[in-house]
C-alpha cells in the first residue's frame, strides 16, 4: 500500500495509508457497502459457530509439591542427559575399537601387499630364469644333434672301413653237420 496523492501528487494527509477502496468514489463507495449489506441479508447460510479454546484451568500448587515435582523432573533431565552422556562414551569408545582394528587390519594388508609384490617378483626371476636355462638346454640339445650327426657319419665310415678288413668266419667244411 502506497501513500493516497491528490491533484499534481501532493499528499493528501501525511499517513493516510492507499487501500483498494482508495481507488472509488464517495458515492461509488457508498453503493457497494449497500450492495454487500443487502447480499449479506439475503444469505440464508447457517453462520458457523466461532470455535473457541477453552482457557487453560489455573491450578495452584503447594510450595513443598512444586519444588518436589520440579526436583523429579529435574532428576529425570539429570539421568537423560547422564544416559546421553554414557552412550555417546560407549560409541567413541566403539569407534576407537573399531578404528584400532582397521589400523591393524590396515598394516595386515600393507604387509600382504608388500609379500604379493616380492612373490612376484620372485616368479617374474623365476620365469625368467626358466627360459635361460630352457634356452640353454636347447642350444645343448642343439649341439649334441650336430655331434650325433658327426658321430653317425664317422661310424658309417668306420663300418666301412672295418667291412674291407674284416675276415669273413665261415663254418668250417671239416665238420660234420647235425641233422636235425
């Protein structure tokens, strides 16, 4: 809501405050309170009771009760915070367990860890060592079929050689034969 302004924009009274009924007429005005009167005495609409509280009932108490009902309920905000109290202890003490254990655990697979790696090094060496030495047999094996082959070709020749001076052992003529 703004300020109500007359002619040029003056004001018209320092707080009169701008509502929509600011924008009609006097006359204008006046019929509408009419119009809505006459509306209003026309509804036959059953007007709703105005629901309303009871008021709060004042009670009053002696001294003595007051100061024991104040002491019990202080006691019990006492034990609910000292249970609060305990059970935030036991959760800390819990996550401190907890945590001990992951750090254990922590270097239990730090170690493992460490292991894997030195055993894989020690299998990558191995297989590597096992293809030099399979290498090696190769290039052995590889050699003694070259020597085999000088081998055989010298005892081919030997055979020969032997086979010229070789005497040929006959059965001799002299004796008599067994029937069978």
């Amino acid at each position: 809501m703004g300020r109500a302004h007359g002619k040029r924009g003056r004001l018209r009274a320092i707080n009169y405050v701008v509502t929509e009924m600011s924008k009609f007429s006097d006359q204008e005005k006046a019929a509408i309170l009419r119009e809505s009167r006459r509306l209003l005495k026309d509804d036959d609409r059953p007007v709703p009771p105005i629901a309303r509280e009871p008021p709060p009932e004042i009670v009053f108490e002696e001294p003595v009760a007051k100061w024991k009902r104040e002491a019990d309920e202080q006691a019990q905000r006492f034990a609910a915070e000292r249970a609060a109290s305990q059970r935030e202890e036991r959760e800390e003490r819990e996550a401190l367990v907890r945590a001990r254990a992951l750090d254990g655990a922590e270097a239990r697979i730090t170690a493992l860890e460490e292991r894997m790696a030195e055993a894989e090094r020690q299998i990558s060496e191995l297989s590597r060592a096992v293809g030099d030495f399979s290498d090696a047999v190769n290039r052995g094996f590889a050699s003694l079929d070259k020597q085999l082959a000088t081998l055989s070709t010298k005892l081919t020749e030997l055979r020969a050689i032997d086979d010229q001076h070789r005497v040929i052992d006959m059965p001799s003529p002299l004796r008599p034969r067994s029937v069978n």
